[in-house]
C-alpha cells in the first residue's frame, strides 16, 4: 500500500483546482484527480499523491472528518476493494500532472475578486486567466494562469507569504520546476519598482499588502 497516495470522497462539487487548493498546504502534490463519469461530472471522490509519506499522513490528521458543507470528509490512504472495483485505469494513473503555468492562491480575503486578483499579479507577466472561488466551507480561493513558466514560478516566489489585508498568502505553483537563477534575476528588477497605486489603498475597497520585501519600496 502506497503512503503518498490518497483516497478523498464526499467532495460535493469541489473540482480538480479546488482539490489542490484543500491539500496543498500540506506538503508538494505530485498529482491530484477529482473522479469523473462518462458525461464529465464528478463522481464526488478523487486522489491526491503527495511527494513525501509524512505530508500526506499529515492531510489526513487534519482534514479526515472535517466537513465540507453538509458531509465530513473521509481521507485514508488509497486502499481498499469496494474502492478499486469502482475506479478505471485513468483513475489508478492519476494522469492529472499539474501545470507550472498556474499558481494557486488561497487565504484570500473576503474584498478579492477576479479583477483584482489579477491586478495584483499583472506585474509578474501576462495573465490569461484569474479566478476566485467560494469553497462549501466559505473559504476563498484563486487560480492564475500566466503565458509563461517564468511569470507563474516569480510571482509564487515573491508573493507568497505576504500579508494582504491582515492575511497571509499561501501562493504556490500547481507544479514546482523552478530555475532558481532565473527566478534571482526577475526577482532583482521586479523589486526596484514600486507595487501598482491600487495596492496602497485601504483595504475596504481596494487590495492592500504589507510585509513586502524591504527591498520592494
């Protein structure tokens, strides 16, 4: 029996990205598949495979019997009979590698929308896409999609940890390929221009960070 891997039902409606975002805190995921049938809809369980054994025996401690809206969550290790016999070999692969293109953001607070979850990180590169969700549990997500690797693997550096609007960003890349190089040297002519006017606003009405590097005045 694998340790890495997990076995996750009573997921309402959460999709694939959403599934990351519930898990990601807990160590680097490898892969992470939400189940569907023939008509594309889910199934309502799903699999994430953790790099390291002790990170998903931690997803378990804490997120097994947690409830995500009206149901508790069961996470165990993927195991079982009447869970195989229920699964196709798409399933067993967990094919779902994730994109370093995207970056997920979650702790969002509760002023963030689309529009300005993607103003906050237009500086990093050319986004394509910006998206904030609700989970069942009221808790509010984002996935950034930007054209280039590059963008998505800086703006994951540099943000990630900041404090917005008395929060703190948890930003990571759907998959980790970093060139830690290249990373220092966007990151040196990023910080010596100042943050777009619409992060120094209060934060009822616009997006607001501190705990920026020093050197990002």
């Amino acid at each position: 029996m694998s340790k890495n891997n997990l076995y996750v039902k009573n997921l309402g409606n959460l999709d694939d990205d959403d599934l990351w975002c519930l898990f990601n805190e807990f160590g680097k995921i490898i892969s992470h598949k939400i189940s569907r049938n023939s008509s594309g809809q889910s199934k309502g369980f799903g699999f994430v495979c953790f790099q390291h054994e002790k990170d998903a025996k931690t997803a378990i401690s804490k997120l097994n019997g947690q409830f995500i809206g009206s149901k508790p969550l069961y996470v165990s290790y993927f195991q079982g009979k009447e869970e195989r016999e229920n699964l196709t070999n798409e399933d067993y692969v967990l094919q779902n590698k994730n994109t370093s293109k995207k970056i997920a953001v979650s702790n969002l607070d509760e002023n963030i929308d689309d529009e300005k979850l993607r103003y906050l990180f237009a500086r990093f590169g050319n986004i394509t896409s910006s998206n904030v969700k609700r989970s069942e549990n009221g808790l509010k997500s984002g996935i950034v999609s930007f054209e280039k690797n590059e963008e998505a693997e800086t703006a994951s550096e540099i943000m990630n940890g900041f404090m917005l609007c008395k929060k703190k960003l948890c930003v990571k890349l759907l998959e980790c390929n970093r060139t830690t190089e290249r990373i220092s040297q966007i990151k040196k002519s990023v910080s010596s221009t100042n943050l777009p006017s619409l992060l120094a606003q209060p934060c009822k009405n616009k997006v607001f960070v501190t705990n920026l590097d020093e050197r990002i005045n």
